[in-house]
C-alpha cells in the first residue's frame, strides 16, 4: 500500500467514473494502491486550452508505475473486447428474425 512520502503519478487518463473505478480495483487486486481523481475543468477550460481530454486520471504511486501501466492496458483491453462482444450480440437480438425461425437456444 500507500506509504508516506511517495509520490503518486497519473498512470492512464479515462472518460468514465465506472471505468477509472475498474481500473483502481484491478490494481488493488494485484497489490498496487490507486486512486482516482477528477479532472477540474469546464466548458471555458475545453474552449481555453483548445484540447478536451478525458476527465478521470488514475493515480498510482512512481516506483509502481511501469507495473500499473500493464495491468491497466490488460484491463482496457478486457473492457474493450467485453464491450464488442456485447454490441454484437445486441445487433443479433435487434435483427430481424426470418418467419418459423426458432429463437430459442436449446440443443
């Protein structure tokens, strides 16, 4: 875990609260201690700086960094094939079915 004086760096930047939230607990799982943080900012700081970035940063502490950094690209990963998966099988749900076809998947 934490210990005093260790400095905690951004490891990844997300979109979502859920997804940062996911990514802490990966993390914790393999023994690095995270934190989330919310990015401040507004319309006027989106307009102001010309760049809009996601609003979540990950924090882990620097000498855990290169490790974070794995198990997050692993886990995104995960989330992202998860997500695939699930949108295609709502496409099928939402294709229409040819009349007398079953829709059952008994074997």
């Amino acid at each position: 875990m934490a210990r005093e004086g260790v400095r905690f760096v951004n490891a990844c930047e997300v979109e979502d609260a859920l997804r940062a939230d996911h990514l802490r607990r990966a993390l914790e799982a393999a023994g690095i201690a995270g934190m989330v943080h919310q990015r401040l900012g507004g319309t006027a700081s989106a307009l102001t700086d010309g760049l809009t970035r996601p609003w979540w940063e990950v924090r882990v502490p620097e000498p855990e960094l290169g490790r974070a950094r794995a198990i997050i690209g692993a886990e995104l990963q995960a989330l992202d094939t998860f997500a695939a998966e699930d949108a295609a099988a709502a496409e099928d749900e939402a294709a229409p079915q040819e009349p007398g076809a079953s829709t059952s998947n008994s074997a």
